[in-house]
C-alpha cells in the first residue's frame, strides 16, 4: 500500500502495523462477547426472570446485518494483507542472493559475491535489504529472526527467496522453526548486523585463508586435525569437507553449535572430549582423543581468526 | 432415500473416491510440477490396458444379467452368467499380473523411482478395493 | 443363521457388568448405547494418558535449560500428546456422544448399521493400542503429531514409531469412517416419519454435515499415510526429495485432511452447545436456520482453506493470497454462531448449571482462539507466529477451550439419560474453576511467549529476558487443570456408586431423547411423542403455545 511507502516502513514495520490493526478489532470482537455474556448472564439469571420468557426464534434481519458487515470487515483486511504481502515478498525474476543459507543441523551461509562460506554465524551489514536464498541440505527446517525478516521454510529440493533487513547495528537471535530432529531446540540463529565498514572488513577477514599455526600445541593440532579424518567432514579452507560446519575462521565467532555455547577454550574442550553430551543426537562423533591431543586441538581450532 | 444398504454404499464408494483421488494426484503432481520424466506413461500400453478394462466391465453387465436371471428362478441361465463373470475378471486378473511383470522386467517398480512408486500404489489398491 | 439382528424387547435392560455374561455382553455388544458409553470411557482413558505427557512437556518447560526428560524422550512425548488428544480422545468423545445420543434424538430405536459401529469402536481401540505399543518397540514417533517428511522417512527416523503411527491412525480413521457411514445413513433412512431434515435437532445436524466432512477428509489421510508407510517399509520415493519425491506433497495430503479435520473437532462441539445453551436459558436456540445453514458453509469451505498451514513454506503471494481469502471467509460463519449462542440468552431465564457454566466458558474461550486462528489469515502474520507458541495458544484454546469444554457441557447435560444419576454439581464447580482458571492460566500467556519469540516443539530454551517467568506461569496453570480433572474423577466415581434416581427429563429440555427413561431401555422408545417441531417435549408441555408447525 502507498501508505507503508508513504510512512517508509520496515518490513517488520508492515507486519506491526497489521498486527495493531488486527489487535484492536479483536479488542472489539472480543470485549462485546465477554460484555455481553457477562451482562445477560446477569441480567436474565433464572432467580430474577419469573415465569418463562418469550419464546423468541431469531432475527433474521439482524443476522443478515451482521454477516454483511463481517463481509466488509473482512474484505478491508483482504486488501491490507495482500498489499503486504506484495511489499513484504516481492522477488525479482531471476534473484540475486546476497547470502545463501543452507540447512545442516547446522547454518551454512554462503556469500556469492566474494565466495565467502562460513557457518552460524552470519554477518550482515546495516541498512542494506538483503535477500537471503534458504535451502535445506536434510530435513526442512525454517529460518526465522523476528525482528529483520519473515519466517521461510528451508526445503530439501525447493529454493526460497525472501528479504532481510536490519536498520540499527547490533546481535539478532532468531531460531529454527520448522521441527529437525533431537536437537531443534539448540539450532538458534544470530545474526550481527555491523556497519557497511566493519562487515566489508569482516568479510575480507573470511576471504583470508587460514592462519597458519605458530605455537607448537596449535602445529601439532593441526596434524592431529589432518589424521584424524576431521577434513573430511570440516573444512578449513583447502580441504572439502562439507557434511560439518565451515571452520576457517572458527576463532572469530562468538557462539558455536548453533547459538548453543560461547566459544571459550573451555567449551570448546568439552565439546571435543564428548559431543553426545553436550548435544546429544549431533552427527558429530566421539573421537575419544587423550587429553594431550584435546589441548592440541582446541588450541589449533582456537587459533583460527 | 429409503434403502439403507443401497445408500451406505453410495456413501461408502463416494468417500473411497477421495482416497483415490489422493492417489491420483500424488501421480498428477510428479508429473506437472517435478522436473522427472515419467518413466511409467512411456511403457504402458493403452490399447491392451483398454481391452483389458473392457472386459472386466463386461463383467458387470453379466454379472447383473446373472442378478435377474436369478430373480426369476432361471436356475441355468444363473450359472452360465456367473460362470462367464468369473472368467472374465480372471481373464483381467492374468493381464494385470502380466501387465505388473512387464514392468517389473523393465527396472519399472514400485521402488525404481516416484512414478513406479505412485503408479503401482494406486493401480495395487485399486485393484485390492 | 440370520442376517438380520433381533429388536431387543421393550424392558430389556442394558446388561449388567457385574456378570460374566453382562461383561461379555459389553464386549459383543452392537447397542449404539453401549457402544457409545464405551467409546466415552476411551476418551476418558487416553485423556489422562495424553494429559500426564502434557504435564510432562510443562515441567520440562517450566525452567529454562532444564534437563529433566532427554529431547529424544520430550520429541516423542510432545508427538504423542498432539496424536493422543486428538485421535484418541477428541474424536472418540464426539463420535461416542454422537453414537449415544443420535438415534434417541432422532427417535430411532439403533443405528442403522450396528455392526458397522462396534466395529468402528473395536478399530478405534486396536489403532490407539497399536500407536501405544511403539514405546515398547524402541520408540514412539517422535517427529511432531504432523509427521512432516523428510524427517518422517527412514533415513531420519529409524525406529518403529512412525510405522506404528501410520498404521494405527489408518485403523483410527477407518473407525472414524465407520462411524461416519453410520450417522449419514441412520440420519437419513431411520428418523421418526415425522421429523424432516429441517427439524432435526442442532446437533444431529451437526453430526449429519460433520459426517460427510469426515468421509472425504479421512481418506485422503489414509492415502498420505499408506503412502508414507510404502516410503518407509517398502522403499517407495513419495515424499523423499533427494530420490525425485516431494516433501511439500506430504504437507498437501496431511493439511488436506488436517484443516477439515479441526472442523471435524469443533462441529459437534458447537452442537452441544446448540442443545445446551438453550435448555439453561429456557429459550429456544436464536436463528436456527443461521446456525444450520452456517454450518453447511463451514463444511465446504474447510477444504478450500488448507495453505494457511503452509504460508511460510514460499509459495506465491497468488496462491497465498487466494488462501487467505478463503480463511478469512470461514471466520464468518463461526462468529454467527457465537451471535446466536449469546442472542439465546438474550430475555432468557439463565440457570447456571454446571453444564451452562462450561458453555459460557467455551463462548468466551472459544472466541480468543477463533480470532488468534483469524490473525493467521493475515498472512505476513503468520509469517512471523507460524510454528511459534502463539500457535500452541490457539490450538489450545479452540481444542481446550472449544471442544473439550463442550464435552464437558455435553457430559454434565446429559450425564442422567447415559447413567440415570446427576453428576454432583458441587464437585463440578470445583472441576470448572480448576479447570478454566488453570487453562487460561496456561495458555493465554502463550500468545505472548510467541510474539517474543518462542519456537513450538522445543524441549528447553535458553535464557531469554520474559521467557522464563511466561513458561513457569504456564506450567502452574496445568497444576490446576490436574486439579480440576481430578474432582472430574471422583465426581464420576462417587456418582457412579449411587442408585439410578435420574428422571426422564431432568433439565425440562424439548428433544427427543429426553422422552424415554433415563437409561433407556435397549430398545429405546416404547412410544414417541408427536414430532411437529424442532422441540416436541416443548409441544407436548406447552399446547397452548406450541412452536410453529414444520410438517
């Protein structure tokens, strides 16, 4: 509608708008039933009324006059929703996505222009409306982060295509919302929306290829890396691995698996020595690594910027 | 309607159709809105299917024949019409089963790809119905 | 042998439990009353079962990051809870009062198939069983009570759990069919000479439309889940996309049946409290001809609206847009209804009976989830509350706060005809206090946990500002629906120990079935009354002021 044009409102702008409108008719709708049950209930109670009330059938004139208007009502709604819609979900016929995401039971985003990959978390910069493509790599899942987008499903086969806007910088938390399995609860998003400089600079930071290692723990990590199959499931760029999370520049994130814990030196351990534990279901297996092999891990991994 | 029996059947084979068309559309789906090539359409072969249809259908009719004839007491004519009944709908039931073994001989099962899957599902519960 | 079953004789009772041959009785028993009181005890049965899984759901939920149930333990319970109350207890407790109640309404002395009808019962039972016993085969299913695929498929879910939902809803559903076949025929071919469609009373109609809704929508479910079962068992590709099936067309054939399947729940509902308001208000119901033919407009738009189950999942704004049309529409015809329901009590003579009280509960929480669920029609809302528990909120108050509280109305209001004792309206109250407050307690939140952003089907949640407190409040209130069930129980047991004092017509109601001892004899009516009018006890009483005449 040109009044959302008009008024330059976000896409969640339009969605609070109908909201509020939606609100206060239900406000009405539902006021008048509570009234009205309350106040005959009290008015005709059986101890007041003597004898037996007049049989009356109805009022068909009335009815008609109610059902009319719901017409009406309804019919303004129509065209609000559907103008919202256009505004909401217009995409253009051949996208162009700025991010394309793909379902695990993890996030993998994929920046086209640049070939940035990386996982869970996603960076994107303020200001810009961004069109996310969504795809799922297993099951269907659903991308959701309330306060820049719409919800999408992300379809095994199917390739959505929606916007995404953020208009103040700072850490969005969204989540999963079509149901995936053991560990739906712990598949959250968060998106950082920065500033069109510091994601140009975060992104060049991704392009980079991995830090190579400097201390001995974080060298010997990095064989251990290599020997025990980790590269065929995680990559750090060079390898192919794909079935796991991107870890290139794991260091530079804040939160790992999903949202789900900080990405400490701690936690990170604790995760290596037992993935069951810490997210039971993951595909993710135990490697049962001694704990002189944990240390060289973790400070490999953990070196990665 | 005052027959109970009758009506229930109606009912009955009109709520089936549902099912069917379920079926159906299932089929009618992998072939408009997939990008698969239907593998099954290619290999049926109408014309036989067609014949074979039209005898089972003239089962019916002798089927009702024998109905009448039975109706009157007409005690022979009875067992030459259910007689011709059942032979007719063996006779579908030998080119059915050849039709299935065709394709099966040709990789087209019910487990070789979505139209083998739609196709012998509901051509089986047709079939079981 | 004969084909045909025997008239029971007029004063042949109901036989007695105590014995074998009473007890055996039961179990052979083709009597609609029987077999409707049976299918009651089941829903009572799987009532309690799915409400303990809810329980269970509201402690682990009740904290954040709790780890009282594992998630593979909370993904199968939550599953089985949506499966249980709906197939398990919804359905039997309408179709069982439906049983019961349609021919004595309608003045027939048994159904018209009655075999047919024990064995939808006996089907309806082997299915919930079935759907049991795969907690003893490694696993219930655990991939939502809309087994979405492909997390559905083998590959995901590699227990028996969704083959035995499969197989145990096809059997819940050919019950459902059975009893379907049932009500359309015994309504059209066994009715008192007398009674013309238009006067049937309102929750026969109800049941009438309600059964042509269940004979289409029942089988395009059986055909998604056979479809899903060859997928699993048999190695077929329908719903598998990485073998060339589609996952979309699960959701097509699920929601297909699904959003008829919700009207199937509330259509019966909503003739109980077509009886019920009226009787208590001691007018008759206001625009019958509104509420009769609204119905019908229900009945074909539910299979015109199934997509808003599927707005997010990124079809075009045409097609979303045609949907949200439709599901826009069918919002009318159930607010008429409400408009009726209040206009009965306008000038009438209210008595609050446990039975009313429940109904003016249901007008006022049915409501609120009759506008979330319109909220949804608004489709860029929904695509922010689809799948949040803002959805959770409004299933529950049109289940819950809609057909559960009218089968509660429904079974404190005709509890003397079924058993020929009063339900204690004392502990009643106690149960409906409980109950309501406790519900609304637990659900109304909801709403408001789902805007701020709480996904469905989660087995814990982090620490979020509001989270927390809204989940705890929650789980209270389902302390006290605990409470209110269980003063529902003992009123059942204390009542049920009493003698049969029940009159024939207690609450002074016009319908047919109040013109027979309560219990009815096995046969029914000994005589009928004249049927010249929708009320003919309402006649009989009142000749001086008979309501028009309809034949």
């Amino acid at each position: 509608m040109e009044l959302n044009t008009f008024l330059r409102l976000t896409d969640i702008g339009i969605v609070k708008h109908l909201f509020i409108y939606f609100i206060i008719l239900a406000a009405i709708i539902f006021g008048l039933v509570v009234f009205f049950v309350i106040f005959y209930s009290i008015k005709y109670r059986a101890s007041k009324v003597s004898g037996t009330p007049e049989q009356n059938h109805g009022n068909r004139k009335f009815e008609i006059f109610i059902t009319a208007t719901a017409v009406c009502v309804t019919a303004f709604f129509l065209v609000l929703t559907l103008h919202a819609m256009q505004e909401i979900q217009t995409i253009p016929e051949n996208p162009v996505p700025d991010i394309e995401i793909t379902g695990h039971q993890w996030w993998e985003a994929k920046y086209p222009d640049g070939n940035v990959i990386t996982a869970n978390e996603i960076h994107i910069p303020v200001g810009k409306k961004m069109m996310l493509q969504l795809t799922s790599g297993d099951v269907i899942h659903s991308w959701w982060v309330p306060a820049l987008g719409r919800k999408m499903d992300m379809i095994p086969g199917i390739t959505n295509h929606m916007w995404f806007t953020a208009s103040e910088p700072g850490e969005y938390l969204g989540s999963c919302s079509e149901f995936c399995g053991m560990q739906h609860a712990r598949m959250r998003i968060r998106v950082i929306a920065q500033s069109q400089t510091d994601f140009d600079n975060w992104k060049a930071e991704q392009l980079k290829s991995a830090i190579a290692p400097s201390t001995e723990k974080a060298i010997m990590g990095k064989q251990l890396f290599e020997q025990k199959t980790c590269a065929s499931c995680h990559n750090i760029a060079g390898a192919n691995g794909r079935i796991g999370p991107d870890l290139t520049h794991f260091a530079s994130r804040k939160w790992f698996l999903s949202d789900f814990k900080r990405n400490t030196i701690e936690n990170l351990h604790d995760w290596l020595k037992d993935p069951q534990q810490i997210k039971k279901g993951v595909k993710m297996p135990d490697f049962i690594l001694s704990d002189k092999e944990l240390d060289a891990l973790v400070a490999y991994i953990h070196s990665l910027k | 309607m005052k027959d109970k029996g009758k009506l229930l059947v109606l009912v009955l084979i009109s709520s089936e159709a549902f099912f069917f068309i379920a079926l159906i559309v299932a089929y009618v789906y992998y072939r408009n809105f997939t990008n698969a090539t239907d593998t099954v359409s290619a290999n049926l072969d109408a014309l036989r299917s067609g014949i074979f249809t039209l005898l089972l259908i003239a089962s019916s009719f002798t089927l009702l024949w024998g109905k009448k004839a039975l109706a009157k007491n007409r005690w022979k004519t009875f067992k030459i019409a259910m007689g011709t009944t059942i032979l007719l709908g063996l006779i579908f039931m030998v080119g059915q089963i050849t039709e299935y073994i065709g394709l099966y001989n040709k990789q087209l099962t019910l487990k070789s790809d979505v139209f083998g899957s739609s196709f012998f599902t509901l051509t089986g519960f047709h079939g079981f119905m | 042998m004969s084909l045909f079953l025997d008239i029971p004789e007029t004063e042949e009772q109901i036989p007695d439990l105590k014995t074998d041959r009473g007890r055996l009785g039961w179990m052979s028993s083709v009597d609609h009353k029987q077999i409707g009181i049976m299918y009651l005890w089941l829903a009572l049965f799987f009532f309690l079962v799915g409400g303990l899984e809810a329980m269970i759901i509201r402690a682990q939920l009740s904290v954040p990051n709790n780890d009282l149930i594992s998630p593979e333990a909370y993904n199968q319970i939550f599953t089985m809870h949506g499966t249980t109350m709906i197939f398990l207890v919804l359905m039997p407790a309408l179709i069982g009062l439906g049983t019961y109640l349609l021919p004595l309404m309608i003045g027939a002395n048994e159904m018209a198939f009655p075999r047919l009808n024990a064995f939808s019962f006996w089907m309806t039972c082997l299915g919930g069983l079935l759907l049991y016993f795969s907690f003893f085969t490694g696993g219930a299913p655990a991939a939502g009570w809309f087994n979405y695929a492909p997390l559905s498929e083998q590959n995901y879910s590699s227990t028996l759990g969704v083959d035995y939902y499969t197989v145990g809803l096809i059997l819940t559903g050919m019950g459902s069919i059975g009893a379907a076949l049932n009500f359309v025929t015994t309504t059209l071919t066994l009715r008192s000479p007398q009674m013309k469609l238009t006067m049937l009373p309102l929750f026969v109609w109800m049941l009438f439309v309600n059964a042509f809704l269940i004979l289409a929508a029942f089988p395009l479910l059986n055909a998604g889940l056979f479809m899903m079962l060859i997928d699993r068992q048999f190695d077929a590709h329908f719903f598998i996309p990485s073998s060339g099936g589609s996952a979309i067309l699960w959701q097509h054939f699920f929601w297909s049946f699904g959003h008829p399947e919700v009207y199937i729940l509330i259509l019966p509902a909503f003739g109980i409290i077509s009886e019920v308001i009226p009787v208590f208000s001691r007018k008759p119901i206001f625009g019958y001809t509104f509420v009769a033919a609204s119905t019908v407009a229900i009945a074909l738009l539910a299979f015109g609206v199934w997509i808003h189950h599927m707005f997010a999942v990124g079809m075009t704004n045409t097609v979303n847009g045609f949907f949200a049309a439709s599901s826009m529409l069918i919002g009318i015809p159930t607010g008429i209804k409400v408009i009726n329901w209040i206009g009965t009590m306008y000038r009438g003579s209210i008595r609050f009976t446990v039975a009313m009280m429940f109904c003016l509960s249901f007008l006022i929480d049915f409501t609120v989830g009759g506008l979330s669920g319109a909220s949804f029609a608004l489709v860029p809302i929904d695509w922010q509350l689809t799948d949040t528990y803002y959805v959770v909120a409004h299933i529950h108050y049109v289940f819950l706060g809609g057909t559960a509280f009218a089968i509660f109305a429904g079974t404190y209001y005709w509890f003397p005809k079924i058993a020929g004792r009063y339900l204690s309206e004392k502990w009643g109250k106690w149960h409906l206090f409980l109950f309501v407050i406790g519900f609304n307690l637990t659900f109304l939140l909801q709403h408001i946990l789902g805007i701020i952003g709480m996904p469905r089907r989660i087995y814990t949640y982090p620490v979020l500002p509001g989270w927390g407190t809204l989940n705890m409040l929650s789980s209270i209130g389902a302390v006290f629906m605990f409470a209110g069930v269980a003063f529902f129980l003992w009123n059942l047991y204390t009542t049920l120990k009493r003698p049969r004092t029940a009159t024939d017509n207690p609450w002074e109601a016009w319908t047919l079935e109040w013109a027979t001892s309560s219990p009815p004899v096995l046969q029914n009516f000994d005589k009928l009354p004249p049927v010249h009018s929708r009320r003919p006890l309402w006649d009989l009483k009142h000749p001086e002021n008979p309501d028009k005449k309809l034949n």
